[in-house]
C-alpha cells in the first residue's frame, strides 16, 4: 500500500500500545520499504513497465512474508532482550503490517521467502485504482478514528491519500520518466515516506488533540 496507508497503522498500534514511540513505529511499519528502496537503488531489486504501469516484479528479499516475519521476530526478541516486550511487540506488529498489507495491494509479487525462485502472492487491490483509493482512504480514517486524532490530522490522512490518485493511475509521460530514470521510483517513494511520517508525528501531538 501507499505510505499514508503504513503511517497510519502505526498511529492504530499506537493507540493501542500508548507507551510504544511513535517515531519508532513510523519507522517499523515501513521498514520493509526502506529495503526496498536500498535494494532497487543497488539494482539488487527490480521494476518494469508497460506504457501505462510500473510493476514491482522484482522484490523478494525486501517484501517476502519470511523477511517480515523475520524482522518482527528480531524485534520481538530485541524488545524482550531490553526488558521492554511491550514495545517490542508493538515495533513487531508495525513491521509485520507492511507486508500484510502489500499482500493485499500488489499483484502476486510478494514472495513467501526472501529467495528468487519462492512462491509468490497477492490480492492485487492496486488492479483496481478506484476501489483501491476508496479502501485505503476509508482504512486510514478507520485507523485515525482508532487513534482518536484531530481535525487537522484527518485532513492530512485524506488529503495524502488523494495525492495518491495519480501514482495509482499514472500518466503514460510518468511512466516513460520513471522506466527511463530508475532512480526516480525509489525517490518518490522515500519522499513519501518522509513528508508522510512528518506530517502524522507532528498532527498527533496532544497540542492537536492526539495522543503521542
Ligand atoms: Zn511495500
């Protein structure tokens, strides 16, 4: 899914584990795809296009189901090492959302292990742009209801979901830049993830009604 759908499941985990750092579940939730972006970048994982798509075909060590289950499992252990279990937990479930969650958005690319040649899966909500910006626009409300977060926040997590409309149907002259840039994907995406967390720690503050 799009960053502003991960950010805000690290405010639904927030809520339910008050003591856990937002900053550090912001983190969490999109840690897989911050591998992602290291590894496209080295061309260690790949996209390709069409003249009207971008497909994440290439993607096994960052988004398998084994790599987050391993890095939550790292954290859980890590989190109990420190005497903090709670928060490992909460860290651990923010990370294990992203791949959750991509299980529902991408086409079948998300591996069941982090190996070239392992089964992959996936729901392919993303084949469906309309319906797909309908549920996550719906799922990050839901998720800031939970949180119980301001007005101001809430315009935020509309407003970035809208933003998304473009990415989930791109302009063929979009496409063409990206497959001719490579660089330019990852980029966006790491802006995304930036400007995103930014926005949601500094809307959730109590100062604007939230609870971090
Ligand atoms: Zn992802």
């Amino acid at each position: 899914m799009y960053a502003i759908a991960h950010g805000t499941t690290a405010l639904a985990i927030k809520r339910v584990f008050p003591d856990a750092p937002l900053p550090a579940l912001l983190v969490a939730v999109q840690a897989v795809e911050m591998l992602w972006i290291g590894f496209t970048y080295l061309g260690i994982e790949r996209f390709t296009t069409t003249q009207t798509s971008v497909h994440l075909s290439f993607l096994p060590y960052s988004h398998a189901l084994g790599t987050g289950a391993g890095l939550a499992i790292a954290v859980l252990v890590l989190g109990a090492w420190l005497g903090r279990p709670r928060i490992g937990l909460a860290l651990a479930l923010a990370v294990i959302s992203h791949v959750l969650l991509d299980l529902i958005h991408h086409e079948p690319d998300i591996s069941l292990l982090p190996l070239a040649g392992s089964p992959r899966f996936g729901f392919n909500l993303a084949g469906a742009p309309w319906a797909d910006l309908a549920i996550e626009t719906a799922y990050g409300v839901a998720c800031w209801k939970l949180f119980r977060g301001s007005t101001p926040l809430l315009f935020a997590i509309l407003i970035l979901n809208l933003l998304n409309a473009p990415l989930m149907n791109p302009a063929p002259a979009a496409v063409a830049l990206v497959s001719a840039h490579r660089w330019m994907l990852p980029t966006v995406i790491l802006f995304q993830f930036l400007l995103t967390s930014t926005l949601l720690l500094r809307l959730s503050r109590p100062s604007e009604g939230g609870v971090a």
